[in-house]
C-alpha cells in the first residue's frame, strides 16, 4: 500500500512566515507517511500533508521520504548489508580534502552525437550500472504532554521532546568514476517537518554494495545534491543536452518506486511538455514534463533520451488531491542543463553562486488580514537582515513591500519571483509603504552563499 507526499502548487497559508534569507518555510505540516514493510507498526505512520491552493491537484516530490518518509528505521526487510554511517559535517562549506574541479563532472561538457538512436535495451544496460539507491536517516522531534485532553493550560505533566529515526529513499546518478553523484535535494534534507539534513545518508550501488555518503553541497531551491561516496571504478552516466529536446521525443525513465524491493525500474514515455513553469514549496522551478510513470522513489533519478544519455534528473509529479479527478501520467524532470550549472557550482564552490538575496524574513499581508488592520496588500517584512542588500538600502521591520520595479506584488512567492529574475549584483526598486505613506528605494541585490539558500 502506498500513500503519497503532497505538496502546494500555489498559494500559501496566511500565517505562514517566511525566511528569505533560508528561503525555506518554516512552519510544520502534516504529512501522509508510506511503508513496503509489514512489520512497521501502526502507531508510527505519522501523517505531514501540506494544503492544497487549487483544491484538486497537487504536486509529489517523489522521494520515498523526507519528503519521503517511506518507513521507519530499522523496518526494512531488504537484505543489503548495512555498514556504519557517519554523520555528515556541516555541508555550508566546500569539502577541505577534495579536489575534484567541476570541470571533471562528466556533464558539464553536454555531449553532441549523431550516431543512431538504440533500442530501450540498449539503453538500459548502457545506464543502469551509473543508476543508485539512496537511503537517508533523518531525527525527528516531536512534544508529548503525556497528560490526555486534560493537559492544557499549564495543567498536567510537562511537555518532554521525543525523537524517532525514520528514513527516506530516492535515486541518484553517478557522475564521475570516482564516486560523484548527483540526486535531489529533497532525498536528504528535510524542510516539511524541519528535519533538515539527514544524519546519515548511505548510497547502495550494483544493488548490492553500500557505502557511506559524504554531502558536498546541496541546493533546495533547485532540488540538487552532490554526494561522495569512497569507490573507485564507477560507471559514469552519460549526459546530452536538455536544448536539443522536441515534444512527442521517447523518453526512459530508471529509479526505486516505493523503496529497494522495486529497484531499477525501468519506464517509458515521452517528452510531454519543454519549459513548464511549476511551482513546489513556494519554489518556482521550470521542468520537462513526461508521462513516464515517476513515482515515490524515483527523486534524483535519470530522464533518459534514446541515445542513452542523461536529459533530465526526475523531481516531482502531479496528482489528485481532495476531488475524484483522476491525474496521470504528468511528471517533472530537472533539465539536464540546468543540472549541469548547479552541479558545476556545488562542486566547485559548496553552494550555488549569482542568487541574488534582499536579506528580509516577511508575511504576506492577505486580503482578510488587510480588511483586519487597515493594511495595504503586499509582504509584511519581520525581520531585516543586519548590513544585508535590504538594510542597507533602509527597509525596515514593520515595512509592507507592495511593488518590484512597479509591478504589484501581493505574496513572499511573488516577490521572490521577481527577485529571481535578476542576478547578484543588479539593482530593483522597491515600493514600500511605512506608517501610511508609500515610498520607494532602490536595492543591490546580495549573493546567497549558504549551500542551503
């Protein structure tokens, strides 16, 4: 039995505050857990949903966990051998010890070929072996008053923390011989139930063989992770250009629905749609879209053309919420290309580089909370970010961003949208209104340096 992850298309809750600085949102959601093992029991499938804007569909980031959280730890039934894990340390600066150069990813040099398209089995054995599983363990805390519906109000026994383990599966892809390897970011860090970074994070390759996870860099607004694992002797995927694609072009797509019992799944279909605006998590993103079936545990896993070569990493797909309609067939890949100038970034400098940063944690301000305070529509800013791009142009706590460059502005996504078009570096004008009176400034935008955003 299998229960998916939902996730916003568009919209957000009107008490949702929101950190520009992590762009991540903070506050916890419920969530609908799934498990392929039996043995787990009841009480532990914990439910983290996020609400649905459009009342009918949703979008799945299709990891089994984390955003995946598939099954609990130590409810596995698979037989791969488990080794020690370490626990990863702090991925906001570059791996001292390595010195791998983003020049030596394999696909940063996308690959042009005239040679014939192959057949579903040749490319199949031409890319399973750069194909691998990735499990990762996550701590989660939780209050338990322990004291009933009577624990209320300062009555009854305190509020102790409790922690579990639970664990999330995905895909990954092998980029170089010597143990690169690229996957979604969602597989092993946590922003749903503020998890964050899983403390342990293992990479099973041939089906057989696993090892230790190293976390160089991560990016969750691109939905991109590197990790190292110590092997040597790899097979290294081969990556083409996302560009060159055409609607209607046959597609294959290989991961690990619903955990290891089903791993390397092989499907087929085709490019559906090229440059498609999709927002997850308050997160515009633009995907390649197919009806290969993508499912939970597919995340990070390879899109591939029929050349053999590597066009997209597979992300998220669309599904049915709250209304009988039924929603098929629509998933979501990373373009290659795109996944080529992350990478190249995480690699080389532990976090992606050139995204701009107003240095602002904000609420917006809806139409019932403006009826409310006689407020105008826009983003409450709460907080500014000291000799961040915002204070130093003079925005303030308690400001209401209304407008970028003119153009009106009524939510966090929005505003973000229209930071995102521009570069560190470059300039924005932004209306405010401050005790009544509008006003306007213009601002240099920061660089983000933190891996994590």
């Amino acid at each position: 039995m299998k229960n998916e992850y939902k996730y916003t298309v568009k919209g957000m809750n009107e008490n949702n505050e929101n950190n520009e600085v992590n762009g991540m949102n903070n506050n916890y959601s419920e969530y609908t857990c799934f498990s392929t093992d039996s043995n787990v029991s009841k009480k532990f499938k914990r439910r983290m949903t996020a609400k649905i804007a459009a009342s009918i569909m949703a979008m799945v980031l299709v990891s089994g966990g984390s955003i995946g959280i598939y099954h609990y730890a130590f409810g596995t039934n698979n037989n791969l051998t488990t080794l020690a894990v370490e626990e990863t340390e702090e991925t906001t600066e570059k791996a001292a010890e390595s010195t791998i150069s983003a020049k030596t990813v394999n696909y940063t040099n996308l690959t042009e070929t005239n040679r014939d398209e192959l057949t579903t089995e040749e490319v199949v054995q031409k890319v399973l072996p750069s194909v691998v599983g990735i499990e990762s363990t996550f701590t989660m805390t939780s209050q338990s008053n322990g004291g009933g519906y009577f624990n209320f109000g300062g009555f009854g026994q305190n509020q102790q923390p409790q922690t579990s383990t639970a664990t999330a599966t995905g895909t990954g892809v092998v980029i170089t011989t010597n143990g690169y390897i690229v996957t979604n970011a969602h597989v092993i860090y946590d922003t749903e139930y503020n998890s964050g970074l899983a403390s342990s994070i293992s990479v099973i390759v041939n089906e057989e063989d696993r090892y230790d996870a190293e976390v160089i860099g991560y990016d969750t607004d691109y939905d991109l992770a590197v990790l190292k694992i110590n092997a040597k002797d790899l097979v290294a995927a081969e990556f083409g250009n996302s560009d060159d694609l055409e609607l209607g072009q046959n597609v294959i797509a290989i991961g690990n629905p619903l955990g290891f019992d089903l791993m390397n799944t092989v499907t087929s279909g085709i490019v559906s749609g090229l440059n498609r605006q999709i927002t997850i998590n308050e997160k515009s993103m633009t995907l390649i879209q197919t009806d290969a079936a993508i499912n939970s545990g597919n995340s990070g896993g390879p899109l591939i053309n029929k050349k053999g070569q590597v066009i997209g990493i597979n992300s998220s797909k669309m599904s049915a919420s709250y209304s009988e309609a039924s929603i098929e067939g629509i998933g979501f890949a990373i373009p290659s290309n795109e996944a080529s100038r992350i990478v190249e970034d995480i690699m080389e400098y532990g976090y992606v580089t050139g995204k701009p940063q107003l240095g602002i944690s904000c609420q917006d301000v809806t139409e019932n909370i403006s009826r409310m305070y006689d407020l105008p529509v826009g983003v409450y800013v709460t907080e500014v970010k000291q000799d961040g791009a915002a204070a130093n142009a003079g925005i303030q706590s308690g400001d209401i961003i209304i407008k970028v460059n003119g153009e009106s502005v009524t939510t966090y996504e929005e505003l973000t949208a229209k930071k995102n078009e521009h570069k560190a570096g470059e300039t924005i004008e932004l209306t405010y209104v401050r005790d009544g009176v509008e006003n306007k400034v213009t601002v240099t935008l920061d660089e983000a340096v933190a891996a994590q955003n």
